[in-house]
C-alpha cells in the first residue's frame, strides 16, 4: 500500500527513489510513544469527476534513535458527508503487499503492516488514499466532515477532521507553449495565458509553476508573488467567460550570459481557482518556508485582456470540473555554439586484502559553457558508481544514495551512507560547473579475501535517472572504469585517474524535480517521507 501511495502522490521512479533516500542507518527500535498529527485536506467537490487525497501522518520520534511500528490501523467515518459525496478508499490499495481495507456501515477501515521505519525527529507517511465524488443532486455549499483515527501498535488513537463541500464549478485554460530558442544573456518573457472557457465567471485565480529557479526572476519579482520551489501569483480578478487574458507586466527572465549552448529552462504549472489551490498547497507550511519562499518586492503583477495568440490553450475552476486543461508549460532553451562535454572519471585501487584505501570519482565538465546544474532542467548531475567485484565500500560520501546491496547487507530499502552497496547514485548540489571543473564523491573501498581484479565503473549521463535528454557533445566518455591493482599496494592512498583529476569539486544531494514539495524535503534533511 505504501509503494502504491507513493507512486500516485509523486508518478515519477526519481522521485520515488528520492523520497526513500532518508533511510534510518542500524536496528530501529520500537517507537517510544512517537507523538502523531494526522493531516487529511479540506476538499470541494463538483460533478461526476473525483478528487483523490492523500492521509498523511506526522510523526516526531523521540531522542535521537530510530524507531519502528509494526502496524498502523487507519479508520475514516463517512456519516457526516454521505449525503453528498461518495467515499471510497483508493483502488489500488486494497490487498495490497498483505494490507488491506474493508467498509462497515459508513467506517472505512484499513490495515497497514510494518515494519515502519522511523528516523529520530519529523517523519512524513502517507498512510492511505481516499477519492471523494459529489452525488447527484448534492445542493451547492452543501458540506460535511470526514472523521480520521489513527492508531500505530499499542499507542493511543489520534483523530483529526477535514471539510468536504460542494462547489460551483468553473473552467480555466492555460497555454502549453512551443520552446523558444534565446541567447545568453538574455531577458526573456514567459507566455503565461489564462483563458475562461466555462460557462460561470471566475473569481480569483491562482498561477502556480514548478521548475525556474528564482535566480532568473528579472528584479525584484512581483509583490502578489512568492518565488520558492513553487512560483505562486494570486489575483483577485474576475475572468468573464469566453475571454483569455495575460500578464499585463510579463514575467522577465535573465539567462546567464555563460550558459551552455542547450541548456533548457522550463516551467510547468497551472492556473487554479483560490479553493483547488488551497487544496493543492495544503502541507506546505507544515513542511518547509522555501517550498513558497518570500514575496516579491516589485509592484504586483495585474492581469489584462490578451489579444488573440496561437498557442494551444488547455484548461480549469470555483472547483474547475475539466482538470486536463489547465497545464501552463514555458520553455526556452539556450542557443549558440558552446556545447558541452561531461566526462566521467574513474579510479584506480592498489592494495592487498584488508586495506582500506580512500578514492575519488565523479565527472569534469570539459566545457565550453558553464553548466547551471538549478536553472536549467537537462544538466546532468548525478554519476552511478559501480563498485568492483574485489572491492567493499565501507564509506560512501554524504551525497550518494545505495541502490544495489551485497548479499551479506539487507536494509529496508535504498538510502545515504550505508556501506556494503554494489551501486550508488551520486549527486551534486553545486549551483553550477564552469568549464574545466570537476564535481568528485570520496569513496573508501576494502580490499576482500581473494578479490577478483575485474574493474567496476562511473557512468554518467544514463537514461535510468535522467528526466531529460542529458546536455552533452560526446557519449563516447561518458563511462570511466575503476580499475583493481591488487600487488603489492599499501592502502596509503591511490591514484585518481581521468581528465582534470586533480580538481575536487563540492558535492552535495541535488534530486530532480519531481514531486516537488517532498523532494525539496528530502534533499533539505528535515522530513523523512517513509516508503
């Protein structure tokens, strides 16, 4: 059920792998009476069309040892709402992985068995998923309350409430617009259209986008915008019906005159009706102040009457009843002729059975251009080492993920720092490499008994954890190996083979965006989001 959770709250295998990533090193003990918030949005609800919503459990641990549940028992009562919406547990969760839900009158009861893992301090879990649909008839504004309990082992039952409400629906579009190719250094303007196609005004609307990062905001940004991970803009506006409108200030960008030739800024969002966006953005002060960030300083953008453009519009709500038709995508990518080389940089161990030798690997950008590895959406920054057979990483740097376990280790599931992984996946938190500069991860590998002297690798560029098509001239390098010398080594140190070797670039826990607000969790260490 957990697994299933996670793929409908993220969709994305990077960002599911990014959402395990914060895995609790050792035994976990039993949980020491964690203390429990139950969290369940307020939702409203029009026509035959369902919103699916997710409870999430917060969980503080005590102290500063793992701890562990060995089941959940999550229960909702329908009573107060059944006259006006249909509730149901989300498909795809019942008998799940041995879970399982079941219905008794208007309670709906479901299962979750551990163990579930905990780390000291905030934990994130999505327990189960409801969709909710408004029954024929239901008067408008007509609302009720869903009732949660929660109980983990034997720990007391903890409650909670959310509203469900019937609305008015309404019909907001967007634009999904072509990429546009733009020099460095240039300023450039976002299409950002909103159109009323439904048959009621629209009163207030809300542009929400992922994926500019607030570096490129030309000045100050507006005041009635927040410049985050998400990019949030409200306005007050009424929106007549059949008329499309735009910024009447656009929203400016500044692309860095270094960037290399490729480089590819986007932005994908949408337009939302003041209550779908509330729903939307419903855990964000629970979960970190950079997920909005701070307001604009600048004069508050407005919105006009946009003359006709071509563009195909797609569209949204009061509660919007067409959710396919509202995706805003602005893209521009940087033209020129300084197209890049990422390069991969292997290693070569030497040393006897027993010895511990520290090595670095990773990648050198041979240039031209400068890689902007948050501004823009395809530059790689991640290297997937492949650890010799003969060898045993007994560290691993801050910065790089398990994926691949030896026989002899058995964690729960992927995660930082945990030796005895045949596979990791390392990232760069830089905020750019210039040309000539590498990015490397400290590794320290132990010689086994008997080792083999087959070499391992550093790949980077691969398909597997890339969103895009990777920014990059030369494949043909894009592998490197880490080579065993198992004669007469001392274990003092080794060699570090590879171009630029001898520049040692900072490394830190960069993820993709994908499922945004958990993933900036995950990478800032403060929430565990437990799989």
């Amino acid at each position: 059920m957990r697994r299933a959770l996670h793929r409908l709250l993220t969709g994305s295998a990077v960002a599911l792998l990014a959402a395990a990533v914060v895995a609790a090193p050792g035994t976990p003990a039993s949980a020491a009476d964690p203390a429990v918030r139950l969290h369940f949005p307020d939702i409203s609800v029009v026509g035959k069309d369902s919103k699916t919503s997710a409870l999430f459990a917060w969980v503080d641990v005590p102290g500063t040892a793992p701890a562990a549940v060995g089941k959940a028992t999550v229960s909702v009562d329908t009573a107060d709402v059944d006259d006006i919406v249909t509730v149901e547990a989300f498909s795809e969760f019942e008998e799940f992985d041995g879970d399982s839900c079941g219905r008794a009158g208007t309670v709906i009861t479901c299962e979750i068995r551990g163990p579930i893992e905990l780390e000291a301090g905030t934990n994130l879990l999505a327990l189960l998923a409801l969709s909710v649909t408004a029954k024929p008839g239901a008067a408008q504004d007509a609302e009720g309350k869903l009732a949660f309990t929660a109980r983990f082992d034997g720990g007391p039952a903890v409650t909670s409430q959310s509203t469900v409400n019937i609305g008015e629906g309404v019909d907001l579009a967007g634009v999904v617009a072509k990429p546009v190719t733009v020099a460095p250094g240039a300023r450039v303007v976002a299409d950002l259209r909103v159109a009323n196609v439904g048959t009621r005004p629209v009163k207030g609307v809300v542009l929400v986008m992922v994926g500019w990062d607030p570096s490129l905001t030309e000045g100050g940004g507006f005041s009635n915008c927040t410049y985050g991970l998400l990019t949030v803009c409200t306005f007050d506006d009424e929106l007549a019906t059949g008329t499309s409108y735009e910024l009447s200030t656009p929203m400016g960008l500044e692309i860095p005159a270094d960037a290399a030739a490729g480089s590819r800024a986007s932005a994908v969002g949408g337009w939302y009706t003041p209550s779908d966006f509330k729903e939307l953005i419903d855990l964000a002060d629970e979960l970190d102040d950079e997920v909005l960030g701070p307001k604009g300083t600048g004069a508050p953008a407005e919105l006009r009457v946009a003359p006709a453009k071509k563009g195909k519009l797609a569209t949204r709500n009061q509660v919007d009843t067409d959710l396919d038709n509202n995706l805003v995508l602005s893209e521009f990518v940087v033209g020129g002729d300084r197209h890049p080389d990422l390069a991969a940089i292997g290693a070569t161990v030497a040393g006897t059975a027993g010895d511990k030798v520290r090595t670095k690997v990773g990648f050198v950008n041979n240039g031209p251009g400068t890689l902007y590895h948050r501004i823009f959406d395809n530059v790689e920054s991640t290297a997937h080492i492949l650890v010799p057979a003969g060898l045993r990483a007994t560290e691993a740097d801050d910065d790089c993920l398990a994926l691949v376990f030896d026989e002899d280790v058995e964690p729960e599931g992927p995660g930082k720092n945990f030796a005895g992984a045949s596979e990791y996946l390392c990232f760069t938190d830089r905020d750019k490499t210039e040309p000539k500069a590498s990015t490397l991860f400290d590794f320290t590998f132990e010689v086994r008994e008997n080792a083999s002297a087959e070499a391992g690798q550093v790949r980077i560029n691969e398909d597997l954890f890339s969103l895009t098509e990777p920014l990059d001239r030369d494949a043909r390098n894009d592998a490197a190996k880490i080579t065993v010398q198992l004669s007469g080594g001392s274990g003092a140190g080794l060699p570090v083979t590879g171009a630029n070797a001898g520049l040692v670039g900072a490394a830190g826990g960069a993820l993709l965006l994908a499922g945004a607000l958990g993933l900036l969790l995950v990478r800032r260490r403060r929430v565990r989001f437990t799989a």
